[in-house]
DNA sequence: ATTAGGG
DNA sequence: CCCTAAT
C-alpha cells in the first residue's frame, strides 16, 4: 500500500483545492478555458488536493445553481446538458470499474491528495473511501445551503480506468473561475486557518462540490458515488427505486439518515451545522456499529467496500473515529484520520462469525440501503452477500480445519483484489470467492484434476450435487444427456445458497460427472483404438479436458461396461436393468457400449480392437451391433 | 509413462 | 475417483 499519506495542507489563509481530475485521453481542452483551481487558488487556500474522478467544475452552477436538486436530477440534467468535452464524465464512469471510480471520487472529494499518479488503489481507495463517506453526508446537507453552488466544476481529465488498475495520472483541481463564485470561496476560506478550520473548511468544500456540483458526476460520486457507477445514466432513480421511493424522496431520506447519523440535525440546517453535527453521528454510529469496531483491521481489507458499504461506511467511519485506535492507518497523522476510519463494508463482509454483527450490518444495511445507493446493483448484491456470509461460515465450521479462517480471509481479500467493481457487484463475486474456495481445497485435498477446467463443472463435482444429479438421472434418464455443466447450473439456480454449503461441507472430490457427450467421444475412442489405448484416446478425443485422465477414461469404460451388463458377456436383461437404474445412459450410448464390449472384450483375453472390429465387421449378419456401431459412432461424432 | 485392477 | 501394482 502505498499511501501518500492524505495530504492536506492548509496554507494560512487560502485554501487551495486540487482537485483530481481525471483526463480524458482526448485530451484536456477544457482546461484552458477553465481555470485550474491550483494555480489560482493556491496562494489563497488551503491545499486540498482531490483526487476527483474526473469532476471538473462546469461552468457556474448554470442549471445546478439550483443545488438542492438531488443527484439524480442533476446527472439527468447532464445528461441533456452534457457538454461534449465536460461530462462525458459519465460515460467514462459508465465503462471505467465501479470501484475505481467510487474510489476515486471518495478522495477526490476526501480532499486526500495524491501523487499525480496513483498507482496503489486499494490503499487510497480504502481511505478516501473513509473519507468520502465521512464528507459526503455533510456535504449533502450542506447542498441545500450551499453558497458555492455556483462554482463550477469541470471535468479536466478522465482518467481511463480500467477496471484493476487505476491510473489517475494528472489530477488538477479545476475550479470555477466564475469570480462570483470564487469571491464567496475565498471569503469563506480565508477564515479558515487552524487545521480544524481548514478540515472543515475541506469538508465544506466538498459539500460544495456534492451539492453545487453542476455536473451530474460530481453530484453523483459525490452523494452517492456508487450509483453512479452502477447505473451511470438514468437508472439512478431506479436505483432508488428499490426503497420504492422517488429518487428524490430517496436522497431526502439519505439525507436525513445522513443527518440523524451525524446528529440527527435538519436537513435544512444541514449546511451549518453539518460540520458539528459529525460527532453527534459520529457516537450516533458508534453506538450503532460498535460491534463491528472489533473487526476494524478486517474493514481496511475490505476497503474496497462497495458504495453502498460506504454509506455503511460513514457510521462505520465515525465509529471508527472513535475507535480508531485500533486502527492503523497510516493516515492518522493529521484531522485527516478520523476520515480515514471507514472501511464500514469490509467489517460487515469480513464479520460473518459474529451473529451480532451480522445483525448489525443487516440492519445497517438495509437503513443505508433504502438510501441512494444502486439499488439494482444493491438488492442483489446484498442478497448475495448475505447469502455468501452466512455460507461462509458453514464453511468454516464444516471444514473446522484451521483453514476455515483463512478461507475466508482468502475469500475476502481475494474478492478485494479482484476488485471493488466485483466486490460492490458482486453477487457473482461471493459465488466466485466461494466456487475459488472450493476450488481451493479442492486442490488441497487433492490436485489431480485439472483445475482450471474445473471450475465450470466445478458444481459437479460437489459430492452433494453428485449424488443428487444421480439420482435425477435415475429417475430420469433423458437428463443425463443433458451436459452436466447444464446440470451444475440448475442446481445452482436452484439452490444457490445452499450450493456454496455442501460444496464446501461436502467437498467435492474430483468427480467430474461424464456427461453425455464425454461418453460418446470415450466410445468413439475405444472403436477407434480399441480398450487399453486410452491415454491415445485421451489424447485424441480429450486432449482439451485436464481432468479425465487415460485412467479415468479406462475407469469409465469399465463403468460403461459395467452398466451395459456386457462385461460379463450375457445375461443383458437383469443385469442390464439394473445399470439403467444406476445410471441413466442413455440407450444409444448403452447399445453402443455393449456394441463395442462385445467387439472387444475387455482384453483380459486380449483382443483388441480395431484388429478385432474389423475382423468382425465383415461378419455383418454375426455381428449387428457392427453396422450399427459405425452408424452410431458417426452420428455421435457428427453430434 | 501407461495400463490394469482393486478399493 | 483414487491408488497401487505391473509393465
């Protein structure tokens, strides 16, 4: 991790914000026309380098002014308003990771400053995120009042994430030039001159930016970062949507949660009082989460926390604030690191074990939930989670292997270095993380099968599915020609929570269900090479499956005879019966068997193959399975 | 390294 | 499937 330890610098009476703005490759045109916030303000202010996502102050408030607007209508506004070089903010948002761009608001509006380039995300990431979520609610309010409005901010640069890495090459506080604007700033900043007063002051700023923020991206990551990444462009209100609230009504709530949070102040008074009101959340929240400042050092993991754990995250955060003793963020130093506390989302993630704090978090969750968040992506997702949580735990406990905690720390981090974007999307990442641990003790336990092509036929190999499987495809033959993978799927669906359990608990040994298709290559082998080549046939009709060995192909012939009931050289019927009862071959491929079987008898005597297939084979009356064979055989190549 | 066979 | 033994 590196940290460039947030810088804040607060010069006597000016307040210098920089801001981060990420380019667009295109280029930074804009920036000519706008002022760069540093060189103006620079001598005036308090240094505050953000790290913005890109946000660049858009001319004066223009249609903003009216700042009260709530973020969804602001970003709606971009979205016709949109300028063409300054917003296309959004788009880049659209495409760039959720997490980095989450991220990168957060600091930016923490007021955390960078390097030009910030090459480690995850640390960042994790304190802006403290930071933003600590500021955002404040800011918030303070939209309704604030005096800033007006400033303008543009989006100098976007920066071109990708999804992992997080390039913020040149962050440059772009601020609004219009002088109206700016008088009013540097009235207000000027009185700032302890370092509380410049925080404040920081923190005001960043309300500024949240509620002034003409562009719908600042607006968006400011407030609610994360449905601007989740649903960039119009879905903010359905995002809302999941509280069944207008979008509007919604942020009221936010807003007003944000308030109860910091202490329960008016929306409306928001704006002054925002700065005071934080240590009322701040207990509001300790109180609240308190359980959950036990797995602080589990939160910095999980920094990468989704927006919606950044909402968590401000109570998290003041909680922290308070027990932040704990903690060990380099970014402690200074004001700053009270903001830097909140890894809110990584304690409820990291915290299943605690039925307490796992009720904590529901709940907070849920509270937050109803907030802006991205809803789709949160309903889910916290479905999900929750889901995933509680499985893991089964886990642990079913493996009660010393490994049950390092799983799921495993589970965690690995899920925080994929990436927020997953982490926050995540469904798929929990079921990811989960199918990985398995996946993992899986190779503990054995390595043998190839593991990378497991993981898609990883379901079957559970033991629990197995059998189950089985058993359908007792019941119902047809099934088994189904690809197995198919299978896996729907039980899946099926019981995807109960899936992650047994797989873990059952462990899955190797077995790899052979689907349809496997067996019809396996046999397509044999006549081919006869029994007993079978790391030739593996080779030719296997060669991309890792699993399936030459043993296991002989292994499953032998089962194949065994089914067909020909090993034996007669008494097909009982016997034949019972196999169908086993398995649920499909005939075709049973007839093939016995077929093949009876062509060359498993070489005990010896006799192999395509020496012996053809022998017969001129005996077309003696041998009817020959022609049918052939038939057989080039349909199922064909197929 | 493959194959056969038992577990 | 896994493992071992025999080639």
């Amino acid at each position: 991790m590196e940290n460039r330890p947030p810088t804040i610098e607060f010069e006597d009476e000016t307040i210098d914000v920089e801001r981060l703005l990420v380019e667009p490759q295109d280029g930074n045109v804009p920036l000519d026309s706008v002022m760069c916030f540093n060189e103006k303000t620079s001598e005036k202010a308090t240094d505050i380098r953000e790290v913005s996502c890109s946000f660049g102050a858009t001319s004066a408030g223009t249609a903003h002014e009216e700042g009260d607007i709530l973020n969804r209508d602001v970003l709606n506004s971009l979205h016709t308003e949109d300028d063409g070089g300054y917003f296309r903010l959004q788009n880049d948002f659209c495409s760039m990771g959720e997490e980095y761009l989450l991220e990168n608001c957060c600091i930016g509006y923490a007021g955390v400053g960078f390097a030009e380039s910030i090459t480690d995300l995850e640390y960042v990431s994790s304190e802006c995120l403290q930071i933003s979520v600590s500021d955002s609610p404040v800011l918030t309010c303070a939209g309704i009042d604030s005096p800033w409005k007006s400033d303008l901010f543009k989006i100098m640069e976007v920066p071109e994430c990708q999804n992992d890495v997080v390039d913020l090459k040149s962050y440059e506080f772009s601020e609004i030039p219009s002088p109206q604007h700016e008088s009013e700033k540097l009235a207000e900043k000027k009185p700032l001159k302890s370092p509380q007063e410049s925080i404040d002051k920081v923190h005001d700023v960043s309300r500024h930016y949240f509620d002034d923020v003409p562009s719908d991206e600042n607006a968006t990551s400011l407030s609610h970062p994360v449905e601007m990444f989740s649903c960039p462009k119009d879905e903010k209100n359905d995002e809302y949507g999941p509280a069944g609230q207008s979008g509007e009504s919604n942020r009221i709530q936010g807003k007003d949660e944000l308030v109860t949070l910091l202490s329960a102040e008016s929306p409306s008074d928001a704006l002054p009082m925002l700065k005071r009101s934080r240590k009322p959340t701040k207990r509001y929240i300790d109180e609240v989460v308190d359980p959950i400042s036990r797995h602080s050092k589990r939160r910095r993991e999980v920094s990468s926390s989704t927006v919606r754990d950044k909402y968590v995250g401000v109570k998290d955060l003041k909680k922290c604030h308070m027990g932040s003793k704990a903690m060990k963020l380099p970014a402690e130093e200074s004001a700053v690191k009270a903001i830097q506390v909140p890894f809110g989302l990584l304690v409820h993630k990291e915290c299943p074990e605690s039925p307490a704090y796992k009720l904590v978090n529901s709940s907070d969750k849920r509270i937050l939930m109803n907030k802006p968040k991205d809803n789709c992506v949160a309903s889910k997702n916290q479905k999900k989670r929750d889901e995933c949580t509680p499985v893991v735990h089964q886990m642990k406990r079913s493996d009660g292997t010393p490994a049950g905690s390092q799983k799921k720390d495993d589970n965690v981090s690995g899920a925080h270095l994929m990436k927020k974007d997953q982490y926050i999307t995540n469904i798929h990442l929990t079921k990811r993380n989960e199918s990985v641990m398995a996946t993992s003790q899986k190779k503990k336990e054995k390595d043998l099968n190839g593991g990378p092509l497991m993981k898609s036929d990883d379901c079957l190999t559970a033991p629990s599915q197995k059998i189950k499987e089985r058993s359908m495809f007792a019941g119902s033959p047809k099934k088994e020609d189904e690809c197995a993978t198919a299978i896996c799927q729907k039980k899946r669906d099926e019981f995807p929570t109960v899936e992650s359990p047994e797989e873990v608990s059952g462990r899955r040994k190797h077995h790899r269900l052979w689907t349809n298709a496997e067996v019809k290559k396996l046999i397509d082998g044999v006549a081919e090479y006869g029994v007993g080549r079978w790391s030739r046939i593996k080779k030719i009709y296997f060669p991309a499956s890792a699993h399936r060995t030459s043993v296991d192909l002989k292994d499953k012939w032998r089962n194949l005879l065994k089914a067909s009931g020909l090993q034996g050289q007669h008494k097909e019927q009982g016997e034949k019966k019972r196999n169908i009862a086993w398995r649920p071959l499909p005939k075709s491929i049973l007839r093939r068997v016995c077929e093949l079987a009876e062509m060359h008898p498993y070489p005990k005597g010896g006799k192999p193959t395509t020496a012996h297939i053809r022998h017969v084979s001129p005996d077309k009356s003696t041998d009817i399975t020959l022609s049918d064979y052939r038939r057989i055989l080039r349909s199922i190549n064909g197929s």
